[in-house]
C-alpha cells in the first residue's frame, strides 16, 4: 500500500501543475492539491504546527496499530489495521519529506465536489471499514449468556 500510495503521487506531482486539473469522467477529475492539515483539510490554514502534530499521531498510531497486529485477530480484522497502518505511513512520508500531503482524486456532480484524497486516504477508509464489517461479524458470533 506505501509503494502504491508513493508511485500514484509521484506521478501526479511529475504530470501536473498545482492546481491543474485533468477530467477523467464527468463526476471524476485529477488534480494536483497540497494538504497541509488533516482529512477535509481541517487545521489547514494553521501557520505549520499542525505538521509535526499530525506527523506525531500518525506515528503513534502506527506503533499502536503494529501492537494490535502482532495480538493478532481475524482476516479481515488483520487487513483492516494493515490498510490504515500503509495509509497512515504514505500521509507520514508526505508530511516528514514534503510538509504537506499530496492529493490528487476529485469527485465531483455539477457544483459539489467532494474534497480531493489520495490512494493513501483510500487505504485508511476502507481499512476503517473492514473493521467495523469484522466487529459486527464478531458480535454475531457470540453467544447469549443467560
């Protein structure tokens, strides 16, 4: 997922300037978009703080999620935390080497857009899923007591 996450932003940031756009399909764009702040840019417009704040709890995250790996659990569960854990490291690359995180995939219909992320973000979403689809599935297996 790291490898992953590194190849599509290098090719996006060697393809496209700042800002340009490329329309692949009427609801989906490429686009060269520097985040500096957290998921839907939150604390985006602090003056560089948040950097080493969000490359902090990126890195406990991963040390924790490692942990939780290593106690082991079900398929899904264990795809989950590595989703998240490769997300999580691409955006830390990001913010340690560059400053920002590099996003690039827009969607988009008529005048709403959803704001852009990258293969990164991808990972951490649907790992989050997996481990509510796991938890669920866990929930199910147990029995009444009673």
């Amino acid at each position: 997922m790291i490898a992953l996450d590194f190849a599509t932003k290098q090719a996006v940031l060697a393809s496209l300037r700042p800002g340009e756009t490329v329309p692949i399909l009427p609801v989906f764009t490429l686009v060269l978009a520097f985040n500096p702040g957290a998921a839907f840019s939150f604390l985006a417009g602090a003056s560089g703080w948040q950097r080493w704040m969000f490359a902090g709890i990126a890195a406990v995250a991963s040390v924790v999620i490692v942990w939780l790996l290593r106690r082991g659990g079900s398929r899904v569960y264990c795809a989950g935390l590595a989703l998240i854990l490769g997300g999580a490291l691409g955006n830390l690359w990001d913010r340690l080497t560059i400053g920002h995180v590099v996003d690039f995939l827009l969607f988009h219909w008529r005048e709403w857009s959803y704001p852009a992320f990258n293969v990164a973000d991808s990972a951490i979403t649907v790992g989050a899923a997996l481990i509510i689809i796991d938890s669920f599935r866990a929930r199910r297996g147990e029995t009444k007591e009673g």
